[in-house]
C-alpha cells in the first residue's frame, strides 16, 4: 500500500475515533477500516477505499448527539415539501418503493 493510503487510513482512524459516533457503529466502522488494510494489494483496494471514505465523510458529520422537536404539523410538512423541487420529491418517493 502506498504511504499516502496508509497516512490517510491512520486519518480515518482518527477521524472515526474523535467523531461523536455511536459506539457500535465506531466499533463496525473501525473493523472496515482494519479489513480495507489487508485489500492493499487487492485491485479492489481503490474503490473499496474510495467508498469508505466517503462514507466516514458521511458519518462523522452527521448530528449524531443533537435532537429537534418533532413537527407533526401537517400544514407545515405540505409547505415544506412545496418548496422543494419536484424531482427531489420523486428521487426520495422512488427511493422508499425500490425493492431491496
């Protein structure tokens, strides 16, 4: 593995070790980061590490320990939903009814 894959597999370590994780997930995270490691001579090991990385990117930013009231206003959730664009609308509504 070249060096600057292995300084930037030590960053994501410590990235995911500083982050306000929830602690299982810290734990899973970190077993996939140790497991990319041994994938160094794998011609897997770019797209492998290209797609955790962007997924630490995603965890490690997420609001794990804040909270918001919930809304249940419906007049507010319809507002809302007016004001964003319509293919957003239809992404997220084709997401929900994929098959898994």
């Amino acid at each position: 593995m070249p060096n600057n894959f292995a300084q930037e597999i030590v960053d994501l370590g410590k990235k995911i070790s500083e982050a306000s994780l929830p602690p299982k997930l810290a734990e899973e995270t970190l077993v996939r980061l140790n497991q990319l490691t041994r994938l160094s001579d794998s011609p897997h090991f770019l797209p492998e590490f290209d797609r955790l990385r962007a997924y630490i990117d995603w965890i490690t930013i997420l609001p794990w320990q804040s909270r918001t009231q919930d809304n249940l206003d419906l007049s507010h959730a319809t507002s809302v939903l007016e004001s964003v664009p319509q293919f957003f609308v239809l992404w997220v509504w084709l997401e929900l009814v994929k098959p898994q």
